[in-house]
C-alpha cells in the first residue's frame, strides 16, 4: 500500500519545537525519507532512516517505527527559513521513493 | 548545486503540443527518477531509469513516454498537451544517502 498521511498544515512560533507525524502502510517499504522543500524549489534531503529509532542531525531530527508505519520529523529553535514544506516519503523496495502531500509549516515571529 | 541538470527551466506552450524535458543526472550516476508535481501536489512518481532500462514506472500517462540514452541522459516527453499538464517536472538521482533533485522544468499550458 502507498497510503501516506502527514498533516496539510501547521504553524509554530520562531525558537519553539514542532513535530510532524507521518504514518504509512508498512508493506513494501524499507525506510524513510525526510525532505524539505521551499516553494517552487527542488526537494531537499533531510534525513534518512533505515532502521528503528532516533536519528539526530543538528536541529532537525527523525523518528522511524517501521512495525507501526510511523515516522516523525522534529525541529528544534525553529527559524524563519525552515518555512517550507517537508515532505515524508518511504523507500519501496523497488527502490522508488514514494511522497506524501506534504506539511506546510508556516513560522511566525 | 546537486550535480543534477534539468533543461529548460521554464516551458510554455499551448494545448495538444508535445515537449521534451530534459535531465542529466550527476557523473557516474546511472539511475534518473521523474516526478510530476502540480500546484500545491505532491510529487508524483512517473517513471524510474537505471542504466538505460526502465525499472519501474507509476502513474504516467500514456502520452507521456521517457527514455535514458547511452551517455545517461533521459528525456520525458509529453504530447498532447492538456492544461491539466501544467506543473513543475523533477528529475533525480539516486546517491549513497539519498535522492537528489534537479531544480525542475516548469511547464505552463496554456
């Protein structure tokens, strides 16, 4: 299955912490990815998990519970740039890379 | 800059016309992915390339057709055009920790 589900929006205030979920079907699928993307601009990497658990990577971090189909991407002293859209997207095992609809964060002073 | 060419950057054209986009991935890359994405969509899956062979494809219309040449370079072509067409086409490639984006071809039907 290639059902991915993130939130369509969130805001979050300059400096404060925000996590976005994504859940997915867990069949067919061999890790994740993160990416961010600015609008009108190419996705960019962010993270990627293969195995269970917290990957740390300066302000951002992930979290992949791939018996749960669940990941999340945090972030951490949230600035005005990270205003983007991220973007979950599993590996299948045919080694395409399938996105979700993304989350638009909005930050606010 | 990720090494990952995509020509033109801009596209407009009219309804039933055909275009080629065009991609070259990073040296020595030798898989190309194309997605589609729509105005506020996501990225759509198209087709997959490795090594001149289709590997895989996912909701690409039919008068959509993509090929990888000898040198790596892949071309998606797109005839008859509808405005429904209009969007922002990605090319990319896979590398050791990822997938890198081209900046894109914004094609605009009109």
């Amino acid at each position: 299955g290639q059902n991915i589900d993130q939130p369509t929006e969130m805001t979050a205030t300059e400096g404060a912490i925000v996590q976005i979920n994504c859940t997915y079907q867990t069949s067919g699928f061999n890790g994740l990815f993160w990416y961010q993307q600015h609008a009108g601009e190419a996705p960019t990497f962010l993270s990627y998990n293969v195995l269970d658990g917290l990957e740390e990577k300066g302000r951002f971090s992930s979290f992949l519970s791939r018996s749960k189909g669940y990941s999340y991407l945090l972030l951490k002293e949230l600035q005005m740039k990270d205003s983007a859209s991220y973007l979950c997207a599993p590996l299948g095992y045919t080694d395409k890379l399938i996105f979700g609809t993304g989350t638009r964060l909005q930050v606010f002073p | 800059d990720s090494g990952v060419t995509q020509t033109p950057k801009h596209l407009i054209t009219a309804t039933g016309q055909r275009v080629t986009l065009r991609c070259s991935p990073r040296s020595g890359d030798l898989s190309v992915y194309w997605y589609q994405q729509s105005l506020d969509q996501g990225l759509q899956f198209l087709i997959h390339y490795y090594n001149g062979e289709e590997r895989a494809k996912g909701n690409i219309l039919e008068r959509f057709s993509a090929q990888q040449f000898p040198d790596l370079h892949s071309e998606l072509n797109l005839s008859s055009l509808e405005l429904g067409d209009s969007a922002l086409y990605f090319c990319a490639s896979r590398v050791e920790d990822g997938y890198t984006f081209g900046s894109g071809t914004r094609l605009t039907v009109v």
